[in-house]
C-alpha cells in the first residue's frame, strides 16, 4: 500500500496548514480501506462532453452525505471550491441580497421525463430517480425527502422542494457560512428552477455574479492511476470536467 501524497497538482496553488483557508481536503491517497457502505456509479450515463455543475452531494435531500470518488482513466477532472469563500465574496459583493434571500428561503422545482433521456445533462427520469415505476410509491419516497409532486400529461412529473436555506453552518467546521444551496444549477433552466420561497424570482446579476465566484475560487484536481480522492461533503462544492470515454465513477457517501 502506497502512502498518502500530498495534493500539488492543482492548476491553482494548493494552501498549506497555517493558511487561514484550511481546506476541509489536504490529501489524497491510494488506501482503498474506505468504510463508508455502499459504492455507487453513474446510474443513467451523463453526457461525458459536458461540464457537471458545481454542487454538494443530495444538497436538496435531509441528509446529505460525505463523499468519496474514484478517478475517471482519461479527462473529467474534479475541481472543487471551498464553500465558505463563496459565502465571504457573495457577502462582500451582495451583503443586502444575500441577508434577504437567506430570510426568505428558497424553492426549487424541477421537471422530469418518464423514462430516462441520456443524451441530456438533465434527462434523469423519475422511474430512475424515485427506483420504482409505480406513481403511489414515488410519491411517498419523494415525500420522505421532503419534497412535491405534480403529474404532468405524458407521464412526466414536477417535483418541488423548499423552502430551504442559502447557506448553512456545520458543526466541527470553526462556524463558517457554507453555501450549501443549487441556485447557480438550478435558476432559469429549461427543465428546473430556483427562486425565493414567496415565488420571487431572484436577480440575474446575482446568480450569474455567483457562477464567477465558485469558478474564480476553484482548485482543479487532475487525477492519476490509483488515487482515491475523499471530500467534505458540507464543505466543499464540487464538479466534473468534460471527460474523454470510457469513463467509470465510483463513489461511496459517508455519514
């Protein structure tokens, strides 16, 4: 068993342990010793050509997990963003805004097919999602994670989440504001979208200002054979470059 390599191939410079930063990540390891359950992998094949959102994992469900990836062989960089720096800028630059939407809470909503349309970055179907083609029972998974639904003719559904936070604070990480929400994915999409709870929309300016932020602050991890990379889930928001096929992701969440 190899030991334990400190992260240094970053495209942006990788802070050190005094640094005010202090990354909820400081290295990455070929221990596959995991004890974390179970492992998943991409259940209905996302576009490999596009870029996956910057996110944390199941933001939107009760419990989000920890996470743990395993690499792509060519392509699909992970670049990840500490979520605290994004809460310091947007109150920086949107003190006002970012106070008025957290005191409003948000609401999301997201439209989804029957059945799944892998072509699309968005086409995960509800039978995929919910694990089950019978309506009654999807209902009650959907409700479970605290969330609506609403048929739509032709067999799709509406689901409808909310109203939840804009940031969060966790324990065990020095009270720091995460921005643990999916406006930036989620507002003015085709399929989904993200406004205040009350049914304002949010400014523009203001989410397209965020998108900057997460991408400017951004650290870019480009994997090599055997790495097995291990996430703060409520720390840190994470994506996926375009990827080169054949590609295999293996993840494992954590409470």
């Amino acid at each position: 068993m190899k030991p334990a390599r400190q992260l240094n191939n970053s495209s942006k410079p990788f802070p050190n342990q005094q640094s005010t930063l202090m990354l909820p990540i400081l290295q990455k390891t070929n221990t596959y010793g995991l004890g974390c359950g179970h492992t998943f992998t991409n259940a209905y094949g996302l576009p490999m050509r596009e870029f996956i959102c910057y996110h944390h994992e199941m933001v939107l469900i009760k419990e989000s997990p920890k996470k743990v990836v395993l690499p792509p062989p060519e392509g699909g960089q992970t670049p990840f963003v500490p979520s605290f720096r994004v809460t310091e800028r947007m109150l920086e630059e949107f003190h006002k805004a970012v106070e008025e939407v957290e005191a409003k809470r948000l609401k999301y909503t997201f439209t989804t097919l029957s059945k799944d349309d892998t072509s699309s970055m968005r086409g995960r179907g509800w039978e995929d999602a919910f694990g089950t083609s019978d309506k009654a029972e999807a209902g009650r998974r959907a409700r479970a994670l605290g969330m609506e639904m609403e048929w739509l003719p032709g067999g799709g559904v509406k689901t409808i989440l909310g109203p939840g936070s804009l940031t969060e604070v966790f324990g065990g990480r020095k009270g720091r504001r995460m921005w643990f929400n999916t406006v930036v994915d989620m507002h003015g999409k085709e399929t989904s979208s993200a406004m205040l709870a009350d049914g304002t929309e949010i400014p523009e300016t203001f989410v397209k200002r965020c998108e900057q932020i997460i991408e400017e602050e951004s650290i870019q991890f480009k994997w090599e054979k055997g790495d097995v990379l291990f996430l703060d889930n409520m720390a840190l928001l994470h994506g996926r470059r375009p990827s080169l096929p054949p590609r295999k992701v293996l993840v494992a969440t954590c409470k």
